[in-house]
C-alpha cells in the first residue's frame, strides 16, 4: 500500500508541475504580447459609448492568454511528456540573417583618402522587403559609429535591391596600424536583430611579395637581356603604388632605374601587380654575386624594399 500510495503522489506532484508549467508559458507568453500591443498603442476595455477604462496587466494577461492564437500558441510549447519545448521557439522563422560581411580591400592604408567599400549579404524569412536597414560600426577606423549601409544601386552599391548593401569610407590618418574589427548589424520591420563582423587590416607600406632574375645566372657581356620581375601588395589598390625601383649601380646605372607595369621593357601584363625591366650586364662587370634592392613607393607614403641576388659569370 505504501509503494502504491508513494506512486500517486509522484503521479500528483508530476501533474501539479505540467500545470505550473503551463502557466508560467502562459503567463509569459502573455507578457510579451502586452509589451508588443503596449509599443502600437494603450489598451482600453468599453463599457459604455462615449466612455474609457484602461486595462491592468494582469486584466489584459488574461483577455490575451483567452485568445484561440495564444491557445494554440501554447499547445505548440507545451508537450506532455517533456514539459515546455523551448526548441520549438525558431529564431530562424523570425530573424534576418547574414550570409557575409567583407571589406574591400582587405589591406588599407591610414590615408583618409583611399577607398575602402564594406559589403554585406543579408536575407530575411519575410524577404528582402522586411529588412529595416544595415549599419556598421566604424569608430575602430575612426569613422561614426553607426553608419547605414545601402542596397540602392547607388554610392558604391553595384545593384539595386539584390540583397548586398554597401558603404564606401576610408581610413583615418589618426588610425594606428594593425587589425581592426568592423561589426555589422541587420534589422527587420519586426525588430528582431543579427550580427555580424569583418576584419581589415590597416597598414601603410607595400610589400614585396617576390622578386627574381629571368636567368638567375647572367654572363658578363652577354648579348642576352636580364629580366627582373617585382611582384607587390599595396594596401589599397594597385593603382596607387607610385613608383618601384631597383639600384644597378653595380651595372653601371648612375641612379635608381624604374620597373614598368604598362606591358612593356618585358612586362607581360599591364596593370597587374607584377612589375618588370630589362637590362643588360656590361662586359666589365667581374664575376660574383650581387645584391640588388628593389624597393616600391605608394601615394600613401609607405616605402617596402626587398633584396634579390645575380650571379654574374664570365
């Protein structure tokens, strides 16, 4: 007797705890759509024409938690065997989300004048329509702090409506150098909120990534010409690296000799980011090794150099 009895007070206390369960989920539930109907407008219970009573919370809990939505709504929560399902609560169904944030480019210098396009992907469950508006947070950059992004086609955005919103700014001179995080935010007409962020990194030197001779060995008077090849990255685009050089004075140039990047003097590719020149070594020149410093200036102000050998033969 004692073990049955024991079983249906465990049986009681398991259904005393689903009803408290459940009221709680409806107590809350009904909260919420209180604050939600508080935010469009105050909420009033007519007695007469012509006359206004203002409902208390615990009033309005009620009339809400009665609705056939908040009824079927709880059902939905509450499962008899597990309790409150908070799985159930899809977040995906509700909130905008975002596929990538990316900065373009990735290297930029602190020069308040180079361009630097941040990109957003974003999408909603409700469509592109229900997305309230993208912002970033420049302040690392020395930027605002809140600045809107745009999907109109227009201020570096290459497509209207298509679901990338862009901002075009640039960096702070007063920025120091290093990585620097940018977070983005997206926002739907239901006020829910995701969050992302993209990192640039802000430097104000090129670099050389590669440079070499074309042959690695030159005879000394040798008809045959030298091909020296610089391959660099400039913080920003490649278009404002101002000028790269490289010291022959050993080969008896009198200054420093400029690469080219116009497709010719042995550059394949105009515009790219290799730089070439063609040279001879003069017959005088006696054999060894010789060090050549090749070095790369940008509109920036930044200067990146970098050394390269040629062994010379007679």
């Amino acid at each position: 007797m004692k073990i049955r009895n024991s079983k249906f007070e465990i049986r009681n206390k398991s259904k005393i705890l689903i009803l408290k369960l459940v009221i709680g989920v409806l107590v809350i539930i009904s909260l919420f759509w209180l604050g939600c109907l508080s935010l469009v407008a105050p909420v009033y219970a007519q007695e007469k024409p012509g006359t206004e009573e203002e409902l208390t919370k615990g009033e309005a809990v009620v009339l809400i938690s009665a609705s056939d939505f908040m009824k079927k709504k709880i059902g939905e929560l509450l499962s008899w065997t597990i309790g409150y399902d908070i799985s159930k609560v899809s977040r995906l169904k509700l909130t905008p989300s975002i596929n990538y944030v990316m900065a373009v480019p990735k290297k930029v210098p602190p020069d308040g004048r180079t361009i630097l396009e941040i990109q957003a992907s974003v999408d909603d469950p409700g469509g592109l329509k229900n997305i309230a508006g993208v912002r970033a947070d420049l302040s690392s950059i020395g930027r605002l702090p809140n600045t809107m992004l745009v999907d109109n086609g227009l201020f570096g955005d290459q497509k209207a409506s298509d679901g990338i919103y862009t901002l075009q700014t640039s960096v702070s001179p007063k920025i120091e150098m290093g990585a620097k995080e940018v977070p983005v935010a997206v926002a739907n007409k239901k006020g829910w909120l995701a969050l992302a962020k993209t990192t640039l990194d802000v430097r104000l030197n090129p670099a050389i990534i590669e440079a070499k001779f074309v042959p690695e060995r030159a005879g000394a008077g040798s008809p045959a010409p030298v091909l020296l090849t610089v391959e660099v990255e400039n913080p920003g685009r490649i278009e404002d690296i101002s000028k790269v050089t490289a010291d022959l004075r050993s080969f008896g140039y009198t200054e420093l000799v400029l690469l080219h990047n116009d497709g010719k003097e042995g550059d394949a590719v105009a515009g790219d980011e290799i730089f070439s020149l063609q040279f001879m070594v003069p017959d005088y020149v006696v054999e060894g090794d010789y060090s050549v410093r090749v070095g790369a200036s940008n509109l920036a102000g930044g200067y990146g150099f970098a050394d390269v050998t040629l062994k010379v033969y007679k």
